[in-house]
C-alpha cells in the first residue's frame, strides 16, 4: 500500500484497514485526497498539520514518531 505523501502526488483516495478504521468510525474508512490536502475522516489539512494530529495520538499512548524527509 503506497502512503499518503505518496497518494498526494497520485490524487487518488487511500483505503483505510478495518483494523484502524474501526477505532476512528465509518467516516475514517478512506484517507481522502483533495489537491495538496488530505483528510483522515473529517477536516482537510496539510501534511504537516496531519502530522501533528497523529503525534497527538501516539504522544497520548505513550510512544513518539520520527518522520522520514519528504
């Protein structure tokens, strides 16, 4: 499965697994993306503001990320 940075580049939406999906609801199925923006279920944002949100989630189970360069 191609990642996000990657699907930006080919405008087309990205299929979430159940096993993710199902902690978020129905709405976070696909990772929607439009132009330069992406949403993982609600609002569009950039990258790095996308980035940030998910940094919030594992911060709050107790781990850290560390982003490859884009």
């Amino acid at each position: 499965m191609k990642k996000l940075k990657e699907q930006l580049k080919l405008q087309k939406d990205i299929e979430v697994p159940y096993h993710v999906w199902r902690f978020l609801g129905t709405n976070s199925k696909f990772i929607l993306v439009r132009g330069d923006e992406a949403s993982l279920g609600e609002d569009f944002g950039k990258i790095e503001e996308l980035r940030k949100a998910v940094e919030f989630y594992v911060d709050q189970l107790g781990g850290k990320i560390k982003w490859e360069n884009t």
